[in-house]
C-alpha cells in the first residue's frame, strides 16, 4: 500500500441486461466517483428548478464548511479527548458506553473517552481540504489512543465509528500524500488491528452471530445479554473485510461473513428479516420489521459489500431482500412495517432512518423510486422544520413520544446521492433547505445541539459525532463534490470513504461461499469483476411468462426491482397475476377491465 492505490478503473459494462445496467452505470457508479458516467439525467415527474449558480452553490459549500468546524472547534476546545461534545453547556460526555445502551447499564467508572468525535471527523477534516488539522490529529493519535479500556461497548457502534473512522483515515493518508506532509508511518492500521481483536470474542457464539456488547479490556461478561439487533450483527462486513485486506488476517473478514450468512439463513419464506434476535439460540425475538431502526444498514452493508468486494454472494443476498422489501413493506412512496411472518402491515410509519434508503435505491439503479420517496421525507421536513425520530404517515402525525431530531444525516446522504446521478437542481435546494434549518434551529454558541421536540425546538445538550462524520460531510460534497473526482468510493454507514480497489476484489475469504463452493482463492468470476451484469433470479426462464426463450425473457427485466406480469399482454384475473413496476417499484394491480397497471395513487 505504499504506492498510489490500483482503483478498479471505469471500464464499460458488456452484457444483456436491458435498462437496468444502464441505470447501474449512470446512477449507481457515478455515486462512486466515476466522473465519466456523472450524465445529466432528469427524473420523469420531476419539477424543473432554475438552476443553482456556481457562486451561490459556492457560498452553500463555505457555509457548510463553517458550520463544520463550528461544531468542531467547540469540541475540541470544550470536549476533547473525551467522546461528545455537550453544546449548551460547553462540556463533554464519555458515551461510548451509552450509545446503543437506553437502560444505561454496566457503565464503567474509570473511562474518560477515546477522542470518539475526532475519530469520526478525520475522513470529514480530510475531505473539506484541512490537512494540518488531519495531521495533528493522526498524529496525536498515535502518540496516545489506546483501547486498553475497561469499557463495554457497544460492537456497532464500535465498529463504524471507531474502526470505520481509523481504516478509512489511515487510506486516505496513504493514498494523499498531502494529507501527511511529514510522513505517515501506518499507525492507525496498527490501532484498527488491536481494535479489530478486542472485537473478535463477540462472534464466540454459537451461532456465530456476535453478542451486541463486549469490554474492550476484558471481553465478555459471563451474563451478557444474547439479545441483539439485525443491523447490529448484519452491519460489519464493510470495515471488518477491509481490516481483513489491509493486515492479510482473514479471520475479521471470516467472522463479520459466517455472522451474516447465519443471519440470513434467519430470513423468513418470505425473505423477510426480523429486528432483534437471540445470538444464542438463533431465533427472533421481534417478528415486526421493516428498513428503518434495528434494520437499516443490514440491507445497505449487503449492496455495498457487493460493490466493494464484488463477490455475487452479497448481490444474491441483497437482490432476495430488496424485492421482498418493495413486495411486503411498500405502501406508495412509503415503506411500513410488517410481520417478516406473514408480510401483513404493523406499523405504518416514518422513521427518520428511513432516509437512507433513496440512496442506497441509486445505487441499485431505481432512480424513479428513489426520487418518489426523497420527496416524501422533504415534505414532512417543510412541514416541521427538521424530521421527527417517527412520523405516523397514515394519521399525518408526529409518534407521541418519538419527537426528537438528533442531527441525523440521511436525508442529506440521500440528497447527495441523488443530485450525483441525476444532476437535478432540485436537490440542491434541498441541500439548501437543510442548511438552513440546521442553522436556524440547532447552532448555539457551543456548536450544534440535537432537537428535544421537534414542536417546539427545544434543544438536547448533545451533538453527536455523525453531525461530524456525515451530515456535514454530504452537505459539503452535495456543493462541491471535487473529492470525488477521477476516485471511486464505497461509504460506509458512518460516512467514512473505503477505495473500490480491484485488488480487494480478487480477494477471497478463508471460509467457503455459501453459493459456489467450487470458487477457488485468487480465481474470482464474479460479475462485478467482469463488468457484467449481476444474475437476477427473475430472469430465470421457469419464471418467464409463455415460457419464452430466456433472451428475449432477460431483455424485459429493466430495474432490480422489476417483477413481470404473469402474462405478456399484462391480461389478468386477480391482482397476484401482476409484478412491481420497473420505475417506481410500486405493486401492479388487475383492472375492473383485466389488465395489469398503476391504478391508485
């Protein structure tokens, strides 16, 4: 890794596959720094706004680049070397031990932080250009972080924040030389390695799914809850297979797949995965489920995995899900919640969560769905000012108790995701909108607190690192994506950019694939190493209406999402006889008059 990185290069796509890859190459790779495929694409239905002009798109770059370090000097000069900034009162709180932990319970006496916020920051300094301050930071680092800590962590939360942040800085300052003027001896690699370890005795489970929590001094507590989350299990394959990669260890890589594979052997008859599970005995505990908390990053670790590693067995995984989310959890624009069981509905609501999924949609290449729901959660924006934690869509209000903002960066992420593929200027106001509001209702003089109640904006002594890592970070690049430019870039759920490089592509982990056990290390045949287009199961010509030849089946598919009517000429007799449209995913129904189509709202 000492020399420049070997990025997997932009090289055209071959295959039939009909508008789906063309959508895969346009939307979905331009997210990744192909700026050779950033085409400008306009949405169907979708509004046209005056264009933004370079300077006004400019000063929305200075401002978000002021708003970052606003929340950033502050915590340095009142928090620092301690987790969170506390704004109002422009003091600190050591809540890696608290995050995840809502009954606040086996809380250590003696932790006193791990610089959590400079951690998470480090990809945001280096991306916003403040290589001095990046510098100082690794630097100091070095010199003093030690996780040699009697603290129970959280493992998710550890992982993206704390490794997540750590591998992709240490890249970074290989892969810019800018970054480290003075050199860079690889200590964050070493410090992301110790982490890694003190991480590994949570998958001693088994199922091999990890325990939610684990002491970074002293590994795992005899009475250690078994109760644990999807996302919270499903989520660590991006930084563990990274880790894997960078040291030549697998066994990170090993432990983070084997836990997602038994997760996903969990998944119902109807591809449906629930929200908490025992690690122990391998059940759920809550059958509700849906794409927002508990749930939210296992959905997008897979698409992303498959990007980042190019192995079909994250596609496959990721394809089964996507399409019984759109079958079982979609309602219009919307996505409830409903019983991973039965598919029926349980809770038809928002959750701010939810925000991400837009632009993980642009990454599959379902731009017209991903516009159809973005719009939907800049509605409820406008209508409150910033978004509540949960959103009753079906009654048009705020969940009683649920009325919190804490300074989450989805809807920005989805924003930036989608002006990257379309170039709609649309969303540039959006990136404006939320600029806006961010600073009228959350900036204090101490930085940036998370709203209390979004009815009445009182404000709640926090500002989380995420403000840092990810809110602040698309807003920027919303504005002034120059970073991006001639790279390629996977971001993790943190917001830490991982290098979509071929050589970790061509890596294979130690423990056979579930799908092909005939793949051999260093013999990779994967599509995404090949520029095809991934097998979607619908193609299959069992599937194919008339059973017509298989060509001529596969070049109808147009969009991962695409589910065929049962006949050709779309004729029906009940609604089960019609798919999911291809551009907005949404679930055909029969007519009065017997054919398939779009006949609600």
């Amino acid at each position: 890794m000492a020399g420049g990185m070997d990025h997997a290069e932009a090289r055209p796509f071959v295959g039939v596959c009909g508008r789906i890859w063309r959508k895969w190459k346009f939307a979905g790779m331009a997210l990744l720094g192909f700026s050779t495929l950033l085409q400008l694409l306009q949405l169907e239905n979708s509004a046209m706004v005056e264009a933004m002009s370079l300077q006004h798109r400019a000063e929305l770059r200075e401002d978000v680049r002021q708003m970052f370090h606003h929340a950033y000097d502050n915590y340095m000069k009142y928090a620092f070397p301690h987790d969170e900034l506390k704004p109002l009162s422009r003091g600190y709180t050591d809540s890696l031990g608290e995050l995840g932990n809502l009954k606040l319970e086996h809380l250590s006496s003696t932790y006193n932080g791990t610089a959590l916020t400079l951690i998470d920051s480090l990809t945001s300094l280096a991306i916003l250009g403040n290589s001095s301050e990046f510098e100082k930071s690794v630097n100091w680092l070095g010199e003093n972080l030690s996780f040699d800590l009697d603290v129970r962590v959280n493992v998710f939360e550890c992982n993206i924040r704390l490794l997540g942040g750590l591998i992709s800085a240490h890249m970074l300052a290989l892969d810019l030389k800018s970054l480290m003027p003075s050199g860079y001896n690889g200590h964050l690699l070493r410090l992301s390695e110790d982490l890694g370890r003190r991480l590994l005795p949570a998958f001693k489970t088994p199922t091999g799914i990890p325990y939610a929590w684990i002491n970074l001094k002293y590994g795992l507590r005899e009475d250690e809850t078994p109760e644990t989350s999807t996302s919270g299990c499903g989520s660590l394959i991006l930084e563990m297979g990274a880790l894997s990669r960078l040291t030549g260890n697998p066994e990170f890589e090993d432990a983070a797949l084997l836990a997602l594979r038994k997760l996903w052997s969990m998944r119902s008859p109807l591809n449906l995965v629930g929200t908490t599970l025992n690690v122990i005995t391998g059940q759920w505990i809550e059958h509700s489920s849906g794409i927002g908390a508990g749930v939210d990053s296992f959905y997008e670790y897979l698409m992303k995995a498959y990007i980042l590693f190019g192995d079909d067995e994250y596609w496959d995984m990721f394809h089964d899900a996507y399409m019984a989310v759109q079958q079982y959890y979609r309602h219009g624009p919307w996505y409830h919640d409903a019983d991973i069981r039965t598919g029926g509905p349980t809770h038809r609501q928002l959750t701010s969560l939810q925000a991400f999924w837009p632009g993980l949609q642009v990454l599959v290449g379902d731009v017209g769905a991903a516009n159809g729901t973005h719009r939907e959660f800049v509605h409820v924006w406008e209508k409150y000012g910033v978004i509540p934690e949960r959103y009753l869509f079906d009654r048009e209000i705020i969940h009683p108790t649920e009325r919190y903002y804490p300074l989450r960066p989805e809807l920005a992420e989805s924003t930036f995701f989608l002006y990257q593929a379309t170039k709609d200027p649309w969303y540039l106001r959006v990136g404006e909108l939320l600029v806006n509001s961010l600073n009228v209702y959350t900036r204090v003089n101490g930085g940036f607190a998370s709203v209390r109640d979004v009815l009445t904006m009182e404000l709640e002594d926090h500002q989380h690192s995420f403000f840092l890592s990810e809110t602040c970070k698309y807003l920027y690049l919303l504005f002034d994506d120059s970073f991006l430019k001639g790279q390629n870039y996977v971001f993790t759920t943190e917001g830490h950019p991982l290098p979509v490089l071929r050589a970790w592509q061509q890596w294979q982990p130690s423990v056979e694939s579930s799908l092909n056990t005939e793949r051999k290390r260093g013999n990779k045949d994967s599509a995404l190493d090949f520029r095809i287009c991934p097998n979607l199961k619908m193609n299959d010509c069992k599937n194919c209406s008339l059973r017509i030849d298989c060509k001529t089946c596969s070049l109808r598919v147009e969009s991962a999402c695409h589910v065929l009517d049962k006949q050709l000429d779309h004729r029906c007799t009940q609604d089960t006889d019609c798919g999911l449209d291809a551009s907005s995913c949404r679930r055909r129904s029969c007519s009065g008059s017997g054919y398939c189509g779009i006949w609600s709202k």
